[in-house]
C-alpha cells in the first residue's frame, strides 16, 4: 500500500485520482497553503506527491470558492519543495497541454524537460489527463514503477 499525497482540486481529476488510488492511503490537499503545510509537517510520512499545476491559494471555505488561482502553483510547489529539501517523489498531474504565459506559451512537454532539468532530486515526471481517455493511467503507472525502483 502507498502513502500518496495529492494536492489538485479539479472534482473530475480527484474523482478519477481516487479510484486509481483506491487500495492506498490518500491525503488530498486542495490548495497551495494546504500543500505547503501537509508537506512542511509530513513529507517524509508519503511514498511520492500527485502535484496539479493550477491550483488556488488557499483552500475553500464554507462561504468562497477558494482563492486566487495560481496558473503555476504546482511549479512554485516544486520550488518550495527544492529550498526547503523536502525531496518527496512527484508526479506532475495536470490536464493543460499548453499553458499561456507572458512571453508566449509553454507546452506540456517542455515543462516536463524543465522541471526533469530543475528538480531532479525529486521530480519523476508529468501525466497529461484528458476526461475522455484512459491513457493516462498507463502513463501514472510507469512513473510509479520508476519511483518504485
């Protein structure tokens, strides 16, 4: 049995996650501040991270929807992680092929060679989720093997 800790809050995406993981012991964060704190706290207590890249703030309360969506909260996640040497193996999860930012776009693909690049001390490697399509399960589960080795 792994120990996962997912930060996302895309409903579809946990949905999904959660049965994938249905024989694990799951800790679901929905936010950067709620990430932040379970892996300040417990890093060492989890087998490997499940990390989406667009992610609020902080968490919802009983009257807001959460807050401030963070196109690169997964990313600034990943910086945090590597300052604070908090070296837990990821999974970037995220739905987004391209991702729009001020000096153009950068695809999927780059920003995993990116973060392969910059966080190897941690970083396994990124699963592109489609609704409609179950290849990505394929892709979750060699990325778990190599954690695994």
């Amino acid at each position: 049995m792994n120990k996962v800790l997912i930060i996302e809050d895309d409903v579809t995406k946990i949905a999904r996650l959660v049965k994938y993981f249905s024989k694990d012991d799951i800790t679901l964060e929905e936010s950067f501040q709620g990430g932040v704190t379970k892996l300040k706290n417990n890093f060492k207590d989890y087998d490997f991270l499940i990390l989406d890249m667009t992610i609020p703030l902080w968490e919802k309360g009983k009257n807001d929807l959460g807050g401030n969506y963070e196109q690169f909260g997964g990313e600034k996640i990943l910086r945090e992680m590597k300052r604070k040497k908090y070296f837990l193996p990821t999974i970037l999860f995220t739905m987004f092929d391209v991702f729009p930012t001020n000096n153009g776009a950068i695809t999927f693909k780059e920003l995993d060679k990116r973060y392969k690049e910059s966080y190897e001390e941690f970083y396994i490697g990124a699963v592109l989720f489609k609704t409609n399509e179950d290849n990505w399960i394929e892709k979750l589960n060699e990325l778990i093997i190599k954690i695994k080795k």
